[in-house]
C-alpha cells in the first residue's frame, strides 16, 4: 500500500484548484457513502483531488486510489480498506470503480464493517448503482457531473466569473442578466467557440487535438465502460457504434425505430434498449411527449446528440446552426429540468413553460397562443418581451 500511498500524495499535490466544478459545493461531504457518475472527461478525478488538497492536512487519514491500478490484479479493495482503516484511515476515496469486478459486493462489505470510514467514488455515468453484485442503492448517496456549462467555459478561460441562474431568474429578470454580463464580455463570440469545444474540460490542455481525444473518449465508453456494467458483447458494441453514426448524422430527428432495427439489424426492443445505453453514456439525449414521460424503454420522440461537441466531433456536416441551437438547449437545460415534447414549440420545461428555439428573427407566430412561452434566441445579445438570448441558458449551472 505504500505505492499507492505515494501516488495517493502525488497526484494531490498536482491538483490545481484555481477553478472548481459547479458539483463541488453541492456535494454534501459530510455522507458516509458518496458516488459522483459522470461521462469520460467531465472531471470527476479532478474534482474530488481538489477536495482532498482543500480539506486533508493529515496524509495518515485520507488515500486517493485508482481502480485501475495494477495494485488491484492481486491484491482486494476489501484488504485495501481494512489496512487503511487499521493505519488510522478515515476517508477512502476510490476512482473508477466500474473498472473492478466485483466493486459493489466489497464496497457494501467495507461500509458494513468499518462504520467510521467513509467511501467517495466515481464511475462511468453508465453504471446503475443498484444493478451491481450488492444493492447500494440505500447507501449511497449519487451525484452527477455534466460537462462543462457556458458559464463554466467563461469562468475557466478567464472570461469572467459570475454564480449560476435559475430558470425563474432567466424569464423574469433576462434583461437584468444580459446588461450585467454585456458590461463584462462580448457573449456572442465565446458562445460560438463553447459550441464547438468547450464542453469538455481536456480543452485546456490542446484544442488542436481536441476532437481526436472526444472521439478517443467515446469509443472507451462504448467498448470498455459499457461491458462493465452492461451484459453486451462485442457484436452489439459494433451495431451500437453504427446506430450512432446513424444517429450523428440525422439529429435532431423523429426516430423510426423499424427502419433502423432494419438498418442495424437487430430487433426493434434492442433498439431502444441501444437508445437507453447511450443516454447513459452521456452520448446521446431522447426527448418523450408528455404523455410517455421518462419510461424505461419507450419510443423517444426525438434524438439529440448529448452536446454539440459530439456534433462537431461525429458529423461535422450537420452541425447547421438549428441543430446546435436545439441541442445546446437540451444540454443546459435539461440537466436540472424535465423536458418534454410539447404539441407546439421546440421543448416544455417542467411540464409548464414552453419554449421555442431559433434564431434572431424567430417570431411567436407557432407559440402565440400558449401560456408562459418563450423563445430562446440565438445571434442576440439583449432580449426583450418574451425572446430571451439562447447563450443566458449556459449560466443555468
């Protein structure tokens, strides 16, 4: 364990936290169980390093460990936590853990039998905490890291800092909003560089190889992450891959799901149930009507791609400029409110405010009619009435 000790202090002491994810301050640390999912990339390892170096100034207490690690070919996580916690350990905290057999069996077996240790991990956003070996469910306490938010990119790059906004701020005070931020940045200009590769904090260290890393990322999801918490084999991992080259290169469209269990060939149930992986792979987004809402396996109404990033990485050629819009929409909003398939309109948000999504010209003629409707438009830097500008819905986190 002394290795693993050694690069524990190592990698914290390399840990740089100038700038700190949305995430961090909603976390309540104080559980003795903590999971934070997220897709490849997003910066869970990154985040809870930052924690450690903030609140850890006994080394003797605390140990970061990576599942991955060669330690774990002979030795087990459960004889790791027990000379841990009889070294004086207090807080384990526990990357990847998707990638070791049998992690929730002996994660359940360390919370049961060291009442004083505490246990944060991370894993791939594809794990079901509840499907494991042992039913965690009444445990732990999960949290999601999305990528990061335009406001993030701002802050991150040095633009500017500036707290979150609610979707009540955004409707009644958007004008407020857009004067305070005008003062400080031209919007517009970053806006367009987020959409193309700002999602995603590996930016910082090379935006020249950028989409090569994305696309390294999504294939490691697909071929690794998924058949460690999915029952899968490599044929459908090869049909999976080519729905989503399908789907890139369609979205935001009205799936027929016939035609393409035909094109994939396979079964019309194993195509929802390959819609359903890559949204939990954070690789794609299903918008339900209302009347479906969230059930587990049925139709979407329409399919985005999870970010424009992935737009730009997958299928450059159809990132035209209503495609990003909407998807950008999805993205910021959807993270932290239901949305749904309106009769009239782009999305609902919480079942009760309609918006459409379109540029600087876009009128209210197809939402004339519906109460608490908006339109978020692009290519504006101040909105008035009910247009509000797209680009405010990155401050939503």
């Amino acid at each position: 364990m002394d290795r693993l000790r050694a690069l524990s202090r190592q990698r914290v002491e390399q840990t740089d936290f100038k700038f700190r994810r949305y995430l961090y301050s909603e976390i309540d640390w104080s559980n003795r169980l903590i999971a934070i999912k997220g897709a490849r990339g997003v910066g869970k390892t990154t985040l809870i390093l930052q924690y450690i170096r903030e609140n850890f100034k006994n080394e003797e207490t605390v140990l970061f460990a990576s599942l991955d690690d060669i330690y774990f070919s002979a030795n087990t996580l459960v004889g790791l936590a027990d000379e841990f916690y009889k070294a004086g350990g207090l807080t384990l905290f526990l990357d990847e853990v998707h990638k070791y057999p049998a992690w929730s069996q002996e994660i359940k077996n360390i919370y049961d039998a060291y009442p004083l240790l505490k246990i944060v991990f991370t894993s791939s956003s594809i794990l079901q905490i509840n499907k494991g070996n042992a039913d965690l469910s009444r445990r732990v306490v999960a949290y999601n890291l999305q990528g990061l938010s335009f406001r993030e990119f701002l802050e991150v790059t040095g633009e500017m800092k500036r707290s979150p906004v609610s979707m009540v701020e955004i409707i009644n005070s958007h004008k407020e909003l857009e004067s305070e931020i005008t003062n400080k940045i031209r919007p517009l200009m970053h806006f367009r560089n987020y959409l193309q590769y700002g999602y995603y904090p590996f930016f910082l260290e090379n935006t020249g190889s950028y989409y090569q890393k994305l696309m390294t990322a999504i294939n490691l999801t697909l071929e690794y992450d998924l058949p460690s918490a999915q029952a899968i084999d490599y044929s459908s991992i090869y049909k999976l891959k080519k729905l989503l080259y399908v789907i890139a290169n369609s979205v935001p469209f009205k799936p027929n799901v016939l035609k393409l269990s035909e094109h994939i060939h396979t079964t019309r149930a194993t195509i929802i149930q390959y819609l359903d992986h890559l949204k939990n792979a954070q690789i794609i987004n299903l918008l339900n009507s209302d009347s479906l809402g969230t059930r587990y396996l049925a139709k979407p109404e329409k399919i985005y791609l999870q970010n424009t990033n992935i737009m730009y990485a997958l299928a450059p050629e159809t990132a035209n400029v209503g495609n990003l819009r909407e998807t950008f929409f999805y993205n910021q909003t959807g993270n932290f409110h239901e949305l749904t398939l309106p009769k009239e309109g782009d999305f609902m948000v919480d079942k009760k405010i309609t918006f459409e999504v379109g540029g600087k010209s876009k009128t209210r003629k197809q939402i004339a009619n519906i109460p608490d409707s908006y339109i978020a438009a692009d290519d504006i830097e101040y909105g008035f009435g009910n247009k509000i500008p797209l680009w405010l819905f990155g401050f939503l986190y």
